[in-house]
C-alpha cells in the first residue's frame, strides 16, 4: 500500500515539475572570429542548456530570415524551443522565457554590455532584456 501511494505521489509530482525534464535544444548561431560568443555558449552550458554552436559568416541572413529589427542585435543569435534569444542574455531570462511562454518572437540583450555572460568588463547599471517586437517593451531587468 504505501509503494502504490509513493508511486502515485512520484507520478503526481512528475506531472507538476518540468524544471527537472530536460532542458530543450538550442542552436546559437556565431560568428568565427568571436570569442565572446564562446564565452557566452559556456555560461549557458554551465546553467543547464543543451547547446549547439554553428560558426557562420552571414549573421545578417540569418537575422532577417528571423526577423531581429536593427534596434535588438546583439553578438549572436540563439534558437530555443520556438524562440529567438539575441546577445548575452543572462540564462535567467531564458528560464523566464521558456517558463512563461509569452506570445513573443523572443528576447534580446541589444549591443555588447560590459560585465554580461561571456563579456569582459564590469556591470554598470542593470541589464534591460527587450521583447523582440515592433515596439520596445521591456521583458526584464537583470
């Protein structure tokens, strides 16, 4: 009796906590010569995702084959379970992300901020993670 009731507990559980499922697959596209993107690539792994690097000298194809407005480019282009993640975006934004599933293209980190995963340098202020859309919202602060 109490194996049938653990086993019923475990299956319930199961059920309620996908954090413990396997994180999805990631594809980040880079360019060669980047080492930051490595950098970055590494922190991701370090914090759970499943990740593929592919080098690429045509970051802008594949920026408008996905539609990332100038206004969000960041170093490079990651794809995660239906979204688009562009920069260094802290792994915590994409766990948002991903938890949350907002209806969003994705999320971006614009630029090249000091002190971000894979960035050398110092954080100055917060970073600013934006909904990539026609409009600038803001998805978080980190």
């Amino acid at each position: 009796m109490l194996r049938n009731l653990f086993l019923a507990l475990a299956t319930l559980l199961g059920a309620y906590v996908p954090a413990l499922a396997e994180p999805p697959a990631a594809t980040m596209y880079v360019n060669p010569q980047c080492s930051c993107c490595q950098g970055h690539a590494n922190y991701l792994r370090q914090n759970g995702f499943n990740l593929t690097v592919k080098e690429t000298h045509d970051m802008s194809l594949i920026r408008r084959q996905h539609g990332i407005p100038a206004k969000f480019q960041g170093c490079h282009i990651m794809l995660i379970d239906g979204y688009v993640v562009e920069g260094h975006v802290p792994a915590s934004a994409i766990k948002k992300l991903l938890a949350e599933r907002p209806n969003i293209k994705g999320i971006s980190l614009p630029g090249m901020p000091d002190g971000s995963p894979g960035m050398t340098g110092v954080k100055t202020e917060p970073f600013k993670i934006y909904e990539i859309s026609d409009e600038a919202k803001v998805f978080t602060v980190e």
